[in-house]
C-alpha cells in the first residue's frame, strides 16, 4: 500500500505534462468533431446520391424515379443512378453515393400479383440517419399512392351503385377492401435494410468519437509512464529481498498508473462536456453516456490502456525507443482496428484482424453501450488482453529479477 | 550472531558461475569478496539478499537457513546493490519513508544512524538532482531499516569522490562496532582496508586472501 501510494505520488508529479498533453491532443478531437459535424450538416443539406440496382427494365420503375426526383426538393432531393451492384458497393465505400437498393429479378410481377419478393438496401454506418430519411420519405410516398387508390376503391363502389348494382356492391366492396388490406399489410415487408462495414448502427460522429477516445487514451498515458522506461532495475531487486515480489510490485505500480489516469481522464472528461454545453459542439444528437456504459465500458478501457503503456514501456530499454515504439505500435494497431479510420473502408482482410486487436475490443466495448448492445464479449476480452499485458508484465519483471536486477 | 555460507553454487544455463562458495562471520565483522569482471561476486550478494535462487548450499544465520526462511531474511540483512535501487522521481524523504515507518524515520533522522549518513542534508531533495555521493548514502540508509544484523554491499564506493568515501567508510566501521556484520564486494582498496577477512572468487570458489596493501600482488592473485 505504502509503495502504491508513492507510486502514485511519482506519477502524480507529471500531471502538468499530462494535462498539457491531452488539452493539445483534446483540441485536436474537438476541430475533427466540429468538422465531423459540419459535414454531417452538410449532408443533410445536400442531395442523396442513391445506388438502384438490378432488375429495373419496367417502365413502372422510371415513373417511380420521377416521382422520386420530385420530392419537396427544399429539403433534399434522392438522386437515383441505375448501376451493376460491384460498381455500387465501390461507391458505397468510397462515399460516392450514400446507399444503394437492389430490385430483385421479377419484383414487379410479383408485385402485380399482390407478392413480396423484399427490396434489399444498403447503407454505410455514417449513413444510417440519411437510411432513416430515406426509408421514412419513401413510406410517406407509398401512403399517398395507397390513400388515393382506396379512393378509387370506394369511387368504384359508388360506380356498381350507378349501374343498379345495389344489391351485389357491399359484397364486392367488402372483397376490394379485403384484398386491399392484405396488399397493404404484405408491403410492410417490401424493404430490408442492410448495413455495410462491423459495425453497424454508428453514426460517423459516434464511431471518429469513439475511436478516436480510444486512441487519445493510449497517447496521453505515455508522460504517466514513461519514467518506467530504462529505470534502475536495482530497485526491484531491493524490493525482492525485502519481500516484495515481482506480481505484487507490478500489481502496485500498475494500480498507481490507473489511478492516475482514471484521474486524468475524468477531469479532462469535464472539459468537452462543459464546452459542449457552452457551444453546442457535439451537436444535439452527441455522445451520451450512462453510468453503466462508464463502469462496465470506460473504466476497463481504462484498465486496458494502463496494463497495455505499463508492458510496452517495461519492455523497452530507454526513454527515446520507447516513446517512439509505443507511439507507431498504438498507432498502427488503433489503425487497425478501426480507431481513427472507419473500418467498413477497409479491407475485409483488416476487419476480421479488428476483432483480435485490444484497442478494436476496446472501441467495440465503448460501442455496444452507444448501440444499447450486450457488452459482454467485447468486455470479456478488454478484461482478457488486459490480464494478458499484466502477466506479461510480471513475466519481464520476474526474469529482470532472475538475473540479479540487471 | 554468526553466519555461515555453505556450498552456494549457481548456474545460468551452462555456465557454472558459484560451484562451491563457503565462509562464514561473526558479528562486528567485514568480509570482503574479491575477483575478476563477471566471476559471480555479484550473483553471489544477489542470492544472500533472496532476490536470485541458489542452485545449492545453505546461508545460516545462528543455525538458521535464510535461503529457505524468508520471513528471517528480510528481517535479518540489508541489501544496497551496485545501481541506485531508488524512486529518481522523489525526494530522500519519500523514499526512506518506503522502508521505515515515520515514527522510526523521524527518530532516525533526529541523531540516529540516518544522522550519522548526513541524510539531513538533503532529505528534501530529489533523487534525480543528487550527486552520487548523496545517492549511495540514501540507499544505505534504506537499506539499514528496521536495522538487519548483516549488511550486503556491492561496490559502495565506486565512483564516488574521496570526501564521500570517507564518509561512508566511516559509518560502516561505526556499523561494525555496534555489531553489524558487513559483506562487501569490491575492487577498491580503500574498501578493502575495512575488510577483517577477504575471499576471492575464483572458478566459483571462495579462496582466502590476506590483503597486505600490495595492489600488484592483488591483481596477480584475481587474474
């Protein structure tokens, strides 16, 4: 205990550099988040470039894209381009168009005889809102077509009327209906909605916050841990002879560095959210965590990046190899998994690798709490990789001591 | 008090470092270890303090194994490496108050032996601004916490100006006259003038060695 606190103490006395470190670091997240923002804004000002591919040769289709075309235009506009579904997922990927539906081989004949073959549609995780849009305005087309063809419905009624047909018309107007409904009712199943990339339901704002925590996480640790690179090992060794093992010496020294950060970050954690709510930076629909998605979400994130900086720099022997190697192996490996580049622009090579890679459970932890998903996997292995960098840690320790300290 | 080592050997991988190291003290004593780079005076010093494992051998403490009792060890020796075993980030305080608890500390500091160190002097600076004279009398004075009967040196005072031997010599002959038995390994003949007896270590064995003042026949002997 009294070695955890004068760890703690040591660690302690680089918090101005911390702090400085993560308010220049911080500034950084907040210009991305603001123009992450802006874009999103932007985006929603301008026009939806839709994908339509398929089965699309009915000239019912054309006067549907027309219709499409049309749509109150002072809000936005969806722009359907005809293409082959390969050139469609590039484009998908690439941001060039937002989305793209696929129109199943013999859709409109089934259609004509009141059956459903679904419409598949695609979107990226950024353009989920927009799927939202879409999906919405596309309702609100097929309602008015319906509400003005029941019309007809009942105009027909009223036609068998006209005709001295009184006696058969409540029949056959209770059959139009009946039939009206089950058409109705089966269109519900008309469209699936498919999401593209791992990480389906983030919003691009969510996923940059996300990961890019993550990320700012394992850099602002390294003034809390870099004293540990190249230190006089004798210390240890004093510390063997007086009874201190090596688990009990790393267990203490790493519970300092997460004190310290658990600090570190809850105080800068107050900053964006003050500025937030000053100039509604994150925006209205920003990041809202709950106390669980901190206990079970952050706090073993926080875990995870102090056991992962405590081996990375017990491993290396002095201050400049190891800032340097800590710096590219968190940075390639945040790349990797996803951190600071969405994932779903990867390859599917890199993706599957995201799922092995402790910051990518990290982000996918942190994830499931903003997609109200179960965290336990994700938070199992955060717990696992941690465990791991832990014995690790007091593998390297154990075998600097097996040679006397040196 | 007396102690006596058995048969310490070791072995790292192939190599055989100790193969049979044998000597014993008795309290007010100084035994000083001798012996060319890498004979294993250190890996010797490193076993008695229990950081390393023998391979074979005992370390009797009044008839008592301190190799398997280490509940006794910690108690009964004090360790001060070759290295700085201290936190550069803290002051000398904060790093005497790691080992002794602050009742001790204060009482140590007001004209006991961490005095006598002349730790005062500079018991609020840090570790990272110390002269390496300041820095070997902080680690003796850890190490003389809860005050072990046998202390294990390794090289005390090497690099250190005349000035700060001096002063370091002169506490552990004060050590060895209130009973503190001192094993030293050394290369300096002024640390050897401390010694009662001296051992070199030569393939892994203890070899008794009257140290006459004669550095030629000194070198003749550990080469």
């Amino acid at each position: 205990m009294k070695y955890y606190k004068l760890h703690l103490k040591k660690t302690f006395r680089v918090l101005p550099v911390l702090l400085t470190v993560a308010a220049v670091l911080l500034s950084v997240l907040l210009v991305i988040f603001v123009k992450t923002r802006d874009m999103s804004r932007e985006e929603n000002e301008n026009r939806f470039t839709i994908g339509v591919v398929g089965d699309t040769g009915g000239s019912f289709f054309q006067f549907g894209f027309e219709m499409i075309k049309s749509v109150d235009p002072s809000r936005f506009t969806i722009e359907p381009i005809l293409m082959d579904e390969e050139t469609a997922k590039k484009k998908l990927l690439t941001s060039e168009i937002k989305a793209y539906f696929v129109i199943p081989k013999g859709f409109m004949r089934a259609a004509n005889y009141g059956e459903i073959i679904p419409i598949r549609y695609y979107s990226t995780p950024s353009a989920v809102d927009v799927s939202t849009i879409i999906k919405d305005e596309i309702t609100k087309i097929v309602e008015t077509v319906l509400r003005e063809s029941q019309k007809g419905v009942f105009g027909l009624g009223y036609l068998l009327d006209d005709y001295g047909y009184e006696d058969i018309s409540e029949e056959q107007m209770d059959a139009f209906n009946i039939e009206y409904i089950d058409l109705i009712v089966s269109r519900n199943d008309m469209v699936k909605t498919e999401t593209a990339g791992i990480t389906s339901g983030l919003g691009l704002f969510e996923y940059l916050a996300v990961g890019i925590s993550v990320y700012l996480i394992l850099i602002m640790i390294i003034p809390l841990v870099c004293s540990n690179a190249g230190r006089d090992r004798s210390f240890f060794a004093v510390m063997k002879s007086k009874g201190v093992s090596a688990f009990r010496q790393v267990f203490a020294e790493n519970a300092a560095l997460f004190t310290a950060l658990i600090f570190a970050v809850f105080v800068l954690a107050g900053l964006p959210v003050a500025a937030s709510a000053l100039f509604d930076i994150a925006g209205s629909g920003g990041l809202k965590i709950s106390a669980a998605a901190i206990v079970f979400g952050v706090i073993p994130v926080l875990i995870l990046a102090s056991s992962f900086a405590y081996f990375m720099f017990e491993l290396f022997g002095n201050i400049i190899s190891a800032v340097t190697g800590y710096f590219f192996i968190t940075t390639g490996m945040c790349y990797i998994s996803g951190c600071i580049y969405p994932l779903y622009a990867m390859p599917s090579a890199l993706r599957k690798i995201a799922y092995f890679t402790p910051t990518g459970e990290a982000r996918m932890l942190i994830s499931s709490f903003l997609l109200e998903e179960s965290p336990t996997v994700p938070f199992l292995a955060v717990m696992l990789f941690s465990a791991l960098f832990f014995a690790l840690s007091v593998f390297v320790r154990n075998r600097c001591l097996k040679r006397g300290g040196a | 008090m007396v102690i006596d080592i058995e048969n310490i050997s070791k072995k790292y991988g192939k190599r055989q470092v100790l193969t049979d190291v044998t000597f014993s003290a008795k309290s007010g004593e100084c035994i000083g270890i001798i012996g060319a780079n890498g004979c294993g005076k250190s890996t010797l010093l490193s076993i008695l303090a229990g950081v390393q494992r023998a391979d074979g051998g005992k370390f009797l403490c009044d008839g008592k194994d301190l190799l398997t009792r280490d509940d006794l060890r910690n108690r009964a020796v004090g360790y001060v490496p070759q290295g700085t075993p201290l936190l550069d980030e803290l002051n000398a305080y904060d790093n005497l108050f790691l080992w002794y608890d602050k009742a001790t500390l204060e009482k140590e500091l007001a004209g006991g032996m961490l005095d006598t160190l002349g730790i005062n002097e500079f018991l609020k600076v840090r570790v990272s601004r110390m002269s390496g004279g300041m820095k070997k009398r902080l680690s003796i004075g850890c190490a003389l916490a809860h005050y072990p009967p046998v202390l294990l040196l390794d090289e005390p005072m090497s690099a250190l100006d005349i000035a700060c031997k001096q002063k370091i010599k002169d506490y552990l002959k004060e050590y060895k006259t209130k009973g503190g038995i001192l094993i030293l390994v050394t290369h300096d003949t002024l640390e050897l003038e401390l010694c009662d007896r001296c051992y070199i270590i030569k393939d892994g064995k203890t070899v008794p060695f009257k140290f006459s003042g004669d550095t030629e026949e000194l070198v003749r002997e550990i080469s």
